[in-house]
C-alpha cells in the first residue's frame, strides 16, 4: 500500500506538470468536459452520475486504467467508484460552507485515467435549498423616538440575514398591527430589504412611555421560514410640563433650641415630564430683600428645610420665605412655594469655658492636689438659667475645686499617676446651666504625663532554661536572653551583664544591647554536664534600676568518644588477645568475653558487638550486647587448632564510631592443657623464690600509695560537704548521671598476669570472667550521691585484695586507669 500510494502521488504531480505540454504537442485532444448538478444537504454517498459512460469510458478496463478523481481543495466531496464509474458524494454538502453567496455554486474536478493517459473535467453545481431562517442579530432591540417627532419620519431597522441565495433568501417584512407605525422596506443593492418604521400619529410620552412592536422576516422558500425581533419603542420626553407645588403655603414653629440639623418639613413639587424635565431642583428665595441670609438649609433634590445654624429667638421670631421649584428642562420650567417658619423661646444660651491657665505636663509622682489648670466659666443667660455647675467624669483621677462665687474652677489631681497605665489624659469638663431644660456644654483639656523611672527591668521567662550540644563552636552566640521595661524613652532602654561570681562566667560573654550570650570555648558533656549563672538587666534611668535572673545550662551528648577495648589488650596496647580452650568443649560453652566502654551516654554510649571475620563460621558465635565468644557446636578433632576473631565494636550514635579487637583461639588437647598448667606453676614457683625481696618492696609500696588515696578521698569528700548549693564545678550534678565505678580485668603476656584497674563502668553492670571462678559485682547504686568510698573485692584463687576509690562527680574527681603488677603465678589460661 505504501509503494502504491507513493507511486499515484509522483503520477499526479507529473500529470499536473506535463499536461499542458501534452495538449500543445499532440494533434488529437485526451481530454473531455461534463457537467451534473445535484442538492446540498442530500445523504452521503448519493449518486451524481455516471462519469464513465458519460465519457466514453470502457466499463470493463476502468480497474486496469486506475480511474479516479482529483479535485483542487482540500477536502474531497466527491468519490468515483473505479469499478463502475459512478460519481457520489463523500461528505455532507453545505452549499452556503462551499461558496457562501457565490451563484452558482460549481465544484471542479479532474477524472484521470491511464495507459494511455486522459484528464476529463467534470463540473458539479450544487443546488440551494432552503434549510436556513432568517436570523437577526439580536432577538430584542430597542429605538428611541422624541415625542415631538413629525408624522411620516422614517427610522430604520436591522434587517435579518439568510444564508440562502435567490428565492430561498429573505423576500419580505411584515409588522404586527399597530396605531402609531406602520413599515416600509427598500432596496439596497448586496444588503437587499431594508426595513423601516413610519410614524403615523403624533407621540404623548405623558399618554404612552413605550411601543412594542413585533418585526418579522420571511424567505422565499415553500414552506417559507421566518424570524422575528422584538423592537421597543421608548419615547424620549420634551419639557411641556411646569412643577406644581403640593401646597400654596408651608408652616413650621421651632424652639430657638433647636440644633443644627433639626428636619422642619418638606416642600414637595410634583413634574409629569421624564428624565431631566420631571426632575426638579429647590432653592431658597428671601421675601425681604437686604437681610441677612436665612439660617435654614434647604436640599435642593428633595426639598427638606432643616436648621443650618442657632436659632436666636431674642433676635427674630418669624421667617417668610419663598422656595423656587425649577425642572432640568433645556428651557427651564418653575413654580414657588410659600414657606413660614415661626420661632419659639426656650432657655438657649449655653454656658461658656474658658481655660485661663494650664499645666499640659505633669510628672507620674506628682501628690494628689496638683493644680494642672484654672477654669473661668460664663452663661449669658440669667437667673437660674444663668448658674452653673462644672464637673469632670468621676473615674478619672482629677478633681474639680469651685471658687467662692462659683465662677471659677481649679482642676486638681486627686490621685498619684501612673504613665505606665496611662501617659495621656484628655479630660472632658462639663458646665451645665440649671435652666428647664438645662443646656450644657464642655471643653476637653489635654495634659501628659512625664515618665519617672520606677520600673525594673523584667525577663521575659524565669529562670531560662537552655539545652546546648558539646562541641558547640567558640565564640558562637548560643541563646539569648530578653527583659522589657514598661518606662519609656531613656527610662526603658536596657543594657545585659554577667553577674560575677561563679567561675563559668569567665567562659562566657554577653552582648549588653542584644542579651545574646556566647561561649569563648568549646563544651565537652564528659567533663561539664550543665553549670548555671545569673544575668543582670539594668535600665538607663537615674538612678537606674536593674533586676537578674538565673539561666541554667545543660550540655547535651554528641557522639564524640569512640569505644574503647578492655579486653583483649596485648602489651604493646593494642586490641588483641589469645585463648586456649580444650577440644572437648561443648556447644554453649563460653570460650571468653569482650569487654569495652564508651565514655557516651544514652545510644551514643550502648555498644554493640559483631563478628566482621571469622576462620570458620560454623564454630564461634559472639553475643551482640554481651561481647561473649561462645562455641556453635562440639568442637572435634577435625576442626583447625587456631581460629582468629575479628570483633567490631560499635556505638549507636547518629554518625556511629566504632573499634576493633582480634581474638586468636587455639584448640589444645585436654591433657596437653593440664601439662602446661603444671610447667607454669613450676616457672611461678622459682619466679617467686628469685622475686622476694621485689614483692615486700612492691608490697609496702602499694600500701603507701593506697593510704595516701584513702587520705586524699577523705579530705576530698569534706571540702565537697562545705561547698555551697550553687557551686559550679567541672561535674555538675545531674539526676540522672549514672556516674563511674572501678573495675580490672586480667590479661596475659608470656607467664605473667596483669590486672587492670580503672573507673568508667556503668552502673548496675556485673563482669563475670570466662573460667567464673572470679566475679567482681558492683553495687546498684549510685556512689557519687552518696559520697562514700567503694571498695571493689576481687574473689578467687590466685587473686589479692586491693580498694579502688569512686570517683565523685560532684568534686570533679578524675581517677585514672593504673597498671598494677600483682604477682606471679601458674593458673589456668582463663583470663579476669
């Protein structure tokens, strides 16, 4: 199909180049013209004709000379059945789509056939029918008429649009029965009808304000179809109308009183014209010429009279006055309303304040009778309407005092200020006369007050509390700290220091404007655990005033210490130990244990233990949490007499630290291991006869030394006793430090056994050696809070009593680890 297609596309654009030369240089003519007509809208696929036998065509070859039509747009109307030469539709035709109002409507196509090679042209007109209404662009449309227009004027309307040509195009208008219009249409060339309406009687807006009238459009189809609009005639108003007053006279009686606004009444004027001739417009007309302007108001859109400044009843009782009602008309028409205004007497002289001195500033610690100002009050009016009592609002802290004929006043303060609850007055005085009814009237005084410093500074939080992490950076802020000072300007301003005193706050600094305090060194949670210090905030006043508070600092663990091996250890130092165990061992049996610490606390010190290599898998396995070697199975005689461990030690910190130990077990044979026993014993016991004189001085030695730590703990402990509650040391106390305990463990190298002894044991921990002949069991509870020295015994064969002190964390005691050589001697190879 794709070569097909490709080799038709070459051919039709060859014949489009070639056939002109065709036609000039052969003799005989290839090509013929026919011409069908057929309905738009008629079913796809109906039959125009039979092209072929129009042509000439032979029937029988049409599929051998590839019939088939070429058209020149885009989309293919038509289609020719290249079996039997019948040209049909292919898609919907839509004459007013295909040529719009082009008459006639004629599409062109080429039928091309091959061997020999013909073109024949075939027109195809394609017919209207009337399948399109009559439209008007909008279904309602309104026209404006003057109510003075003449009778015969012409106003156009839009026509309606038909998308059909010839009869089936509009052919008429038609209006629906009415008085006043009557229609008319004319010629306008493309456009066809054009329709008007005439006016045939006069117009009375007053009568009619619209005319609705219905417009309707037909074409010449049969059935003809029509379309309609709905056109609204509004008549537009001509002044012809004066205003009419509602009344011929308006009256009104006002108390001289009255306040400024006060409705009297409404004059009301009634147009029977529309829009700007009907609207109307009141104003003020005085009777009088040469008085003064009226003290009323008038609004000019509604009508209403108010009072627009004092009554005077004293300087006039009645007013005459005539209002001008006027229309907007272009030739403006107007009418007058008599109005009266009659004025009646009443007590209207309000009293007068008049403020002759005045104190605006007063300080806060001012004592209850500062005179702040000197009031002078009058009323013109006399009599009882002409006395008058002044008063301020009772829950203010000021006070009137009246003079003796009681027409001056002194304000006072009648209590001490605060400007921290109120830095400005604004007090209201009130005189009222004792007229019926009384008039009154007020002047409001505006006094501050002057700020005096009588505040501390307050923290915001007391005492703060902050959690730092060790190995914080030196010199970077840490946290800050924040006090207010409810004074103002100067008085509020507050600057931040360290209280001296603890020796922490020579590692610190603060900034005074900020309160940002930051550290000159680095924290480390194994020697300081939290310490606490007072900062003290102190304002700008005079004399200043300053308060403090306690910060309390916890330092918080990192996972800074990786762990450390205690056994195996060789004796060059490093991590690596050998164990001989028998070959009759069982599986269970527990072959030896490593021991190691993290001086971390929390999962950054919780060790756990796992094998990275191994000789053989299938022999050893290692406890993760314990650190216990223990065999998998019996051993045999089959298995390799050595087997090294490699044992990874690792913490449980974010960024885990981890060490390793290597563990060579050599399998002997029962027998062979007792005979070594007995050779060691025999080395120890000419060992010990060669060594006498070095045992009694290593004796009393040890002794010394351990009768000048005893002494040092003693003297340690009643230092601590007589330290005060808030002293700082390097080990704070802290709930839940679980503190430090001795504890030894044995090693080998060559015929001698060492033990080694040093703190940085858990609490609660209990070590049980491999052979569990000799177990050191630690108490389980905390030796630092209880301040006594511990003695560790070390039970069994072959071992020596010593004392180890307990480190108090309280004093920042440190014990280091000490190598102790105890003694000579054969024993087993199990290792303590």
């Amino acid at each position: 199909m794709a070569t097909c297609g490709t080799r038709g596309q070459w051919l039709e654009m060859w014949i489009s180049f070639c056939l002109p030369l065709l036609i000039v240089f052969h003799a005989e003519p290839i090509s013929a013209q026919v011409r069908y007509s057929i309905q738009e809208e008629v079913k796809v696929g109906s039959a125009v004709a039979n092209v072929a036998k129009d042509l000439g065509l032979d029937i029988g070859r049409l599929l051998e000379r590839n019939l088939r039509v070429v058209s020149g747009t885009k989309q293919d109307q038509f289609k020719v059945n290249p079996r039997d030469g019948v040209l049909s539709t292919q898609q919907r035709l839509d004459r007013e789509e295909l040529c719009g109002n082009t008459v006639p409507c004629v599409t062109n196509l080429k039928v091309v056939v091959e061997n020999p090679l013909e073109m024949h042209q075939v027109l195809v007109e394609v017919l209207d029918v009337n399948d399109n209404t009559p439209r008007f662009l909008d279904d309602n449309c309104t026209l404006e008429v003057l109510e003075s227009a003449v009778v015969g004027s012409k106003f156009q309307v839009e026509g309606a649009q038909d998308l059909d040509v010839g009869l089936n195009s509009i052919q008429s208008y038609r209006l629906n029965h009415n008085q006043f219009f009557h229609l008319e249409t004319e010629e306008f060339g493309e456009d066809g009808k054009v329709p008007f309406l005439v006016l045939q009687r006069p117009l009375d807006r007053e009568n009619i304000a619209q005319h609705h009238l219905i417009l309707t459009a037909a074409d010449g189809g049969k059935p003809p179809k029509t379309g309609t609009i709905n056109i609204t005639v509004i008549i537009s108003d001509i002044n012809d109308n004066p205003p009419v007053c509602g009344k011929l006279k308006y009256s009104i009686t006002v108390k001289e009183n009255a306040p400024v606004g006060t409705y009297l009444l409404t004059v009301n004027a009634s147009d029977s014209d529309d829009g700007l001739n009907g609207e109307i417009e009141y104003s003020l007309r005085s009777k009088l010429r040469g008085l003064p302007s009226v003290p009323f108001d008038l609004n000019k859109k509604t009508g209403e009279l108010r009072v627009k400044v004092g009554l005077d009843f004293e300087e006039r009782r009645v007013y005459e006055m005539k209002v001008l009602a006027a229309d907007k008309g272009a030739v403006s028409l107007s009418t007058q309303c008599n109005v009266v205004v009659h004025v009646e007497d009443v007590n209207d002289n309000k009293p007068e304040i008049d403020i002759t001195s005045l104190s605006s500033r007063i300080p806060e610690d001012a004592p209850p009778g500062t005179v702040v100002a000197l009031v002078g009050v009058n009323d013109l009016d006399s009599g009882v309407n002409g006395q008058v009592v002044c008063s301020v609002l009772d829950h203010l802290p000021f006070d009137l005092k009246s003079s003796p004929d009681g027409q001056s006043y002194s304000l006072v303060t009648k209590d001490y200020l605060d400007k921290e609850k109120m830095h400005v007055y604004d007090i209201t005085i009130t005189a009222k006369d004792l007229g019926t009814p009384p008039l009154s009237s007020s002047k409001v005084v505006h006094v501050d007050v002057l700020d005096v410093n009588d505040n501390r500074p307050l923290f915001t939080e007391s005492p703060y509390t902050f959690y730092v992490l060790e190995n914080n950076k030196a010199g970077d802020s840490l946290f800050s700290v924040t006090a207010t000072d409810s004074d103002g300007e100067e008085n509020a301003a507050v600057t931040f220091s360290l209280q001296k005193g603890p020796s922490v706050t020579s590692f610190l600094n603060i900034n005074e404007v900020t309160g940002a305090i930051s550290a000159l060194k680095s924290f480390d949670f194994e020697t300081l655990k939290s310490f606490q210090f007072q900062v003290v905030a102190t304002d700008a006043g005079s004399p200043p005033l300053s308060s403090n508070v306690t910060v309390k600092v916890f330092i918080l663990d990192q996972n800074d210490n990786a762990p450390v091996i205690l056994y195996p250890v060789s004796s060059n130092g490093s991590s690596e130990g050998v164990e001989e165990i028998p070959r009759n061992m069982k599986a269970g049996d527990l072959v030896t244990k490593v021991r190691a610490y993290d001086a971390d606390i929390g999962y950054n010190g919780w060790l756990l233990f796992s094998l990275q290599q191994v000789t053989d898998h299938s022999v050893f396995t290692l406890d993760r949490y314990t650190g216990q070697i223990r065999t998998l199975r019996s051993l045999t005689e089959t298995d390799e007499a050595e087997h090294q461990l490699l044992i990874l030690v690792k913490d449980n910190g974010n960024v885990s630290l981890s060490a390793t130990a290597t563990v060579t077990v050599k399998l002997v044979e029962h027998k062979e291991a007792f005979a070594a026993s007995d050779v060691k014993r025999a080395a120890a016991k000419v060992d010990k006869e060669e060594d006498d004189n070095v045992t009694f001085y290593l004796i009393i030695t040890l002794g010394s030394v351990s009768l000048l730590f005893v002494i040092s703990i003693i003297v340690l402990i009643a230092m601590q006793c007589s330290k005060s509650t808030e002293y700082t040391s390097k080990y704070l106390q802290d709930t839940n430090y679980d503190g430090t305990l001795c504890h030894s463990i044995q090693y080998r190298s060559g015929d001698k056994r060492y033990m080694l002894v040093g703190p940085r044991m858990s609490i609660g921990s209990t070590v049980v050696p491999g052979s569990h002949a000799n177990t050191l069991v630690l108490p389980d509870r905390r030796l630092a809070s209880s301040g006594e020295v511990r003695h560790c015994p070390l039970e069994g064969p072959n071992m020596i009593f010593h004392s180890c002190p307990s480190p108090c964390s309280s004093l920042g005691v440190s014990v280091g680890l000490e190598m102790i050589m105890l003694r000579r001697y054969a024993g087993p190879s199990h290792h303590h």
